[in-house]
C-alpha cells in the first residue's frame, strides 16, 4: 500500500480539533483525530479511558483506533506493544510528527514522516 491509497489515518492529538496540537504518546494520548487526508473530514475520539490506565494503554488505543478502520496512525511516539498491535492489524505507523494535528497531516502527505520499522520508545513511556 502506498502513502497514496491511505483513505484514513489516527493522529494522535491532545484536543479534538486539527488546530490541537499533536500528543507525543500514542497510548496515553488524549484524544485521536481520524482524517481523511485527501477531503481533509475529520472526527475526533477520546481517549481518556486509557490516559491513567495503569498498564495496558497502548494495546487497549491500538484496538480503539483499529476499530475506526483506519490505515495509518500518525504519531510523535509508539511503544512495542501498541506497535505490534497495530502492524499485525494492518495499520501503518508513522513517527516523529509535532506541531499541529493539520501539520502532522501535511507533513504525512508530503512524505515527511517515516514509516516506522518498529517501536521507537520503550513500553510505559510517559514523555510529553
């Protein structure tokens, strides 16, 4: 699947809008905003059942934004398990996004974000 056939994507994001900026956590983040990057239609899904969740929290968002049937999850950081949970669902992951959910998208659809070939924190991380 190329960048170009993702019909939507999970930006993990700390409000619920694309001008939220984007939340470095993907397992604790407080919300995911779901796009369409090419109609630029969103919807945001909290996802404070998993913000102080006390393990857990990055398989329990990777089932959440799965079941949004996304292709793609835009983030700044993924923990092994979430990212195993993600990949054997299908979903692509991309790190290292910041600033805001629309330029997390932009960049994303530019090419600037890397595919990530695995997780690139370790499980329990808690950076802002």
């Amino acid at each position: 699947m190329r960048k170009e056939d993702v019909m939507k994507i999970a930006v993990t994001s700390q409000g619920p809008g694309i001008e939220s900026e984007v939340d470095a956590r993907f397992g604790r983040a407080r919300y995911f905003v779901v796009m369409d990057p090419e109609t630029g239609a969103f919807r945001a899904m909290d996802n404070a059942q998993n913000l102080n969740a006390s393990q857990g929290a990055g398989v329990q968002a990777a089932r959440t934004v799965c079941e949004a049937d996304v292709e793609a999850v835009v983030t700044g950081n993924v923990g092994p398990k979430a990212f195993r949970a993600l990949v054997s669902a299908g979903v692509r992951v991309y790190t290292g996004a910041t600033g805001t959910v629309a330029q997390a998208v932009a960049a994303f659809k530019a090419g600037t974000l890397e595919e990530a070939g695995g997780a690139n924190v370790e499980g329990h991380w808690g950076g802002a």
